[in-house]
C-alpha cells in the first residue's frame, strides 16, 4: 500500500507569519523539549494507493551550494515563510547564516562576504557564521571560496517539561555531607552555557550567588541580554549553586555551534574549572563521536576543564534503520506496510495534534565522506482521506564540497486537530544507508531506543549525563537517549559506550517549581555539581581523575555494569575524605589528593 500526498501548501520552512524581506529582528527560541501531553489518540489512517505530486526537488535542483530552504528564498524571496521557525534568525532583510569556505580560502570568504553587504560575526574551523541579505545569497554562492551555504547548526534544549527551593537530587547525591565537611565547590569554577537565563538577577543571593559573571554569544544581542529568552539555564545555574553553593558561575548565553565554540574558548581564557551544557544539537555530526564538537571537547580538556553535558531526550522521538523499499515506490517503510511514521505513543495509534504546536523533524545518514546519496524528508498532515505535504526538505546531495548527508523541516500545526507524521523519499542512490531520524518532543509511532543520542552527548572527551527519577526506584526516565554512539561514520556497529552516569530528574527549582524541572537538562547541573565538590577535595585532580571518581562512586542500575541506559549508575558521591586538621600553626592531612573510590 502507497500513502497518497496531495500538496497543501509548499512552506519548506513552516508556517506563514511574515515576509522574508519585512522581519525586524528577532531572536531564534531555542526547541525546547516541552514535555508531556493529553492529546486524543484515534486509530492510524489506513495507507492507500495513490500518487506522489511533489514539486520540491525542483527548487533545492537549482543550485548545489545551497539547502534547501535556503534555496527557496532565494528562487522566490516574497513567499511567505515561518519567521519563528527554529534555525531562522532575521535582522531587517538579512538573514544568519554559515558559510563553508574552501580550505585556505577563508580570508576570501570574509572578504565575499563583505563585499555582498554581509557581516562575518564568528568561525569556527572552515565554518563562517554571517549575516546577509537574501537577495545577495545567490551571488554569493557563485564565488569559488564559497564551498555551501547553509543554516546554522542550533542548539536543541534538553528539558522534558516544563519560594526558596533545593533540588531532590542534593540529598540523593550526598552532597549535604560533603558540604558539611567543608567542600562546597570553593576555588572552583563552573560555566553553564545555554540559550537564556531569564530572571537570574532577581535569584542573585538567594537561590544564586550573590555574584555571577554573564557573557553573550549570541549575535547582535549585549550582556544585558543574557537575562531572557528561557528560564532553562537559569534553572540550571541553582541546581548547581544547590550542590556546590561557593563555585563561582559564569553564566555563557548562546544560539548556534559557532557561539558555542566562543563560549567554551571563553571559559578556558576565565580558567573555568568545569562546562556544563543542558543542550544538544541534531544533524551536526555523525553520531561517532567525531567533527567539530568532538575537538571543541578536546582542547577543553586538555585545558583541564570537565564538560558535563545531557545525553538528550530522544529516546521516544528517534528511529534508526536501513533505507528499506520492498514495493519500489522510492518511499522508505518504516514497516511493512508502513511509510508514514505517524506521531503517537508508539502502539499503532496517532495522536490528533492541535493547531499551534511545533513539529520539528531531522535526519542524517551514514555518507559523510561521498555525501552521493540523496533523500528528502517530509512532514504530512492527514486530511481525512490522504497526506498533505505541509513541509520538506531536500537539500543536495550530489557529491560536492560542504554538502552534508543530513535534511531538517520545521512547522506549525494549523486548521483543526489532526494526525501529522514524516515520510523519506529517495531521489538518486542505490546504497540501503543507515538512518537516523529525531523529532524533539514529539514521540513517533515506529522508534528506536538504542542510538538515540543527541550531537555532543557521543563525544569521549565529554561527561554525559542520562536521567531517571528523583524518587525510588529512581528507575531511567521513559525519554531519557540511550546509547551506544554510532560507529564510524554513522553506521549502527561499532559505536562507544554512552552515556557515562545518571542523574536526577522530577526535582525543583525556583524557575520551574515543584518537582516541575525535568529531562537530562536537570540532571545535567546534578553531576557538574558534584564535580565541583569533588574538585574541593581534590584540587590538584585533573578532568579525567574527576570523571573516574564520580564514576567509580555511582550507584550501578540496570544491567550489572556500565551499559547505555545508566552509564555507570546513579551519581552518588559516597563519604567525603576527611578535612586537613590544623595543629599548632601546622596541618597533617588525613587523605592525599588523589581519587579515593
């Protein structure tokens, strides 16, 4: 059986809500994992025979530098287009972007740039992020430095849901004892990089320290904008002054893979101690553990900084496979009879998704190196009789420099409630890849546990964090990522063990009330916390002597051993070493510096 898709509306970016040349400036919200819901379930619309009216190739055919959406406004730069879409950020009639630059062509690059009315704001490796008007991309592109065009990499919250207050996970590390004993994160500090921190000053001295360092990555925004967007990070920041209440913070606001790269060569200039991110990103790398993060991680590390980060939320929202096509139709079946990949809570039913809710759907597949496979992604909308195309993606893949074997969408639902899902297609290719699709905070029919890791969480050089329950039996939170990594290039085998620990979820803070602060976002500042108490004991301790203690003292769940659900267990920091005695203007002390499992 063949779905029918009957085109609705071409919107390869979303919604309509503004014109692309008429959009003051604005700030992208970051995807945040918005939690649980009470939509209605009804039976999954039959698949029936019918055929594929798709004009999309035609525009991403036209050039080969170019994603998709980007060359859409391009081809037609009036049309309407979601101007709260996640990855879009406008200033008057220019727009972000990144720019691949040919190797050792950068300084060409920037001056192409400049020469087009743009503004070269960060770089990273090859990687340019700039402002520029849509009317002068397609110009751009014709220049040789210019290898591709793309939207930037975002970085994806990873909270679940959404008085004076201290988190549960305090008691359930053991924190109190070690701060008793005198180690309450002193000499340490602590960077929380986010996208928002909103209302941290009125926290300050209360359920913060009385003093924060703040800096702002995001472009064409001051300092003083480090206090809005999301109160994530601010809820964050008082889970980690709960654990560690005399760290000193630097709270690091960003939006893109670039402004992180900013924030962490930052943290390394303060001589931070310790990275915490409550973020990951999806379509950035392979999934092995290698590309950009994987050495922004590493000369972190090697600067002597511990980068704790959330494993990510996508264990009900992601689905790993081969291409597979048994009827010939081009379309991947996710089953048997299945290609559409319908939202619901994954037995055979469909949720029926009201208007105003964000669907945002990604996939990348293993061509990395040859990036010749070529795959579009949809999102439908069941109309009572078939799927409407209400969003795609196709950006080239044809084998040239900077192209990427990866497709994003974003949209809105609208119109009454219905059922939405996702569909593949393959354009050219002969090769069954290996797929891994994500829809953050909407749970998919047909899902895959295993490999479920977000951009970030699959780097050695990082600590990821998982999440389970505040409460006994403190059993995994249902959409808490699982591992391992992918292997080499982002095939299933081969991958490493991830995550490496668990922490608490279900705990409260100021920001989100009671019990109201979920996902590995809030077990994320647990584990970077207790870090920093460890830190207190053992100065001298470098990142990878810290990790194995937090480790070695974690409380083993699930299989014996470490293994992708827990990593090596529940974050509990046993007994603290004893603290140095002073005697006559002389001090013995009771332990060295070293671990003490």
């Amino acid at each position: 059986m063949k779905p029918t898709f009957t085109l609705l509306l071409l919107l390869l970016l979303g919604v309509s809500a503004a014109q692309a040349g008429n959009i003051p400036f604005q700030e992208t919200q970051p995807f945040v994992e918005s939690g649980r819901h009470d939509w209605a379930v009804v039976t999954a619309p039959a698949e029936v025979d019918g055929t594929v009216f798709d004009i999309t190739p035609q525009l991403a055919a036209t050039n080969y530098k170019l994603d998709s959406g980007i060359a859409g406004l391009v081809i037609a730069p009036d049309r309407p287009i979601a101007a709260g879409a996640p990855g879009l950020r406008f200033d008057g009639d220019r727009l972000q972007l990144q720019i691949i630059a040919r190797t050792g062509e950068e300084a060409e690059a920037r001056r192409a740039v400049i020469a087009q009315g743009g503004q070269v704001t960060g770089a990273f490796q090859d990687t340019l992020q700039v402002w520029l008007p849509v009317d002068r991309i397609g110009d751009l592109a014709e220049q040789r430095s210019v290898r591709y065009i793309r939207l930037p990499d975002q970085a994806v919250l990873a909270d679940e849901d959404s008085v004076s207050t201290v988190s549960e996970g305090l008691a359930l590390s053991n924190a109190p004892t070690w701060q008793m004993t005198g180690y309450n994160g002193q000499d340490v500090r602590i960077a929380i990089i986010d996208a928002g921190f909103q209302n941290y000053t009125a926290k300050l001295g209360s359920e913060l320290p009385v003093a924060v360092t703040v800096k702002n990555f995001v472009d064409g925004q001051s300092d003083g904008e480090v206090d809005g967007t999301t109160r994530h990070g601010t809820a964050c920041a008082e889970i980690i002054h709960d654990m560690a209440p005399q760290a000193q913070l630097f709270l690091l606001k960003i939006a893109t893979d670039i402004d992180l790269s900013e924030a962490v060569n930052y943290a390394i200039d303060q001589g931070v101690d310790v990275i915490s991110t409550s973020l990951t990103f999806v379509n950035a790398t392979p999934g092995d553990g290698t590309g950009k993060f994987a050495n922004m991680a590493q000369v972190a590390r090697n600067a002597g900084i511990l980068w704790v980060t959330a494993a990510g939320n996508y264990r009900e929202t992601h689905w790993g496979g081969y291409f597979s096509d048994p009827d010939f139709d081009a379309f991947h079946n996710f089953a048997s009879n299945q290609e559409v990949n319908f939202f619901g809570p994954g037995n055979g039913q469909a949720y029926l998704i009201p208007a105003g809710y964000a669907i945002q759907a990604s996939i990348r597949w293993d061509d990395w190196v040859m990036v010749n496979q070529d795959f579009t992604l949809y999102i439908l909308r069941y109309n009572g009789s078939t799927y409407d195309i209400i969003g795609s993606s196709n950006n080239p893949q044809s084998g040239q420099g900077g192209q990427r074997p990866t497709e994003r969408v974003s949209i809105v639902t609208s119109g009454n409630a219905a059922v939405y899902g996702v569909a593949i297609k393959r354009n050219s290719g002969e090769r069954a890849v290996f797929f891994n699709l994500l829809t953050p905070n909407r749970e998919l029919d047909k899902r895959v546990e295993v490999l479920s890791l977000g951009n970030l969480a699959d780097v050695p050089a990082v600590l990821t964090v998982s999440a389970v329950g505040s409460s006994a039996p403190f059993s995994q939170e249902i959409y808490s990522s699982e591992g391992p990594t992918n292997g080499p290039g982002g095939v299933p085998e081969g991958g490493q063990r991830k995550p490496d620990i668990a922490a608490f979820a279900n705990v409260t803070t100021t920001s989100y009330g009671v019990r109201g602060f979920n996902g590995t976002s809030a077990a994320t500042p647990h584990v970077a916390g207790a870090a920093a108490l460890a830190l207190s004991a053992y100065p001298n301790n470098n990142p990878a002597q810290i990790q194995a203690l937090l480790q070695a003292r974690a409380i083993d769940q699930g299989v014996a051993g470490p293994d992708v659900e827990y990593g090596y267990g529940r974050l509990h920091l046993g007994q603290p070493p004893q603290p140095i005695v002073f005697t006559n203007f002389a001090f013995t002390p009771f332990v060295t510096a070293g671990i003490q499992p």
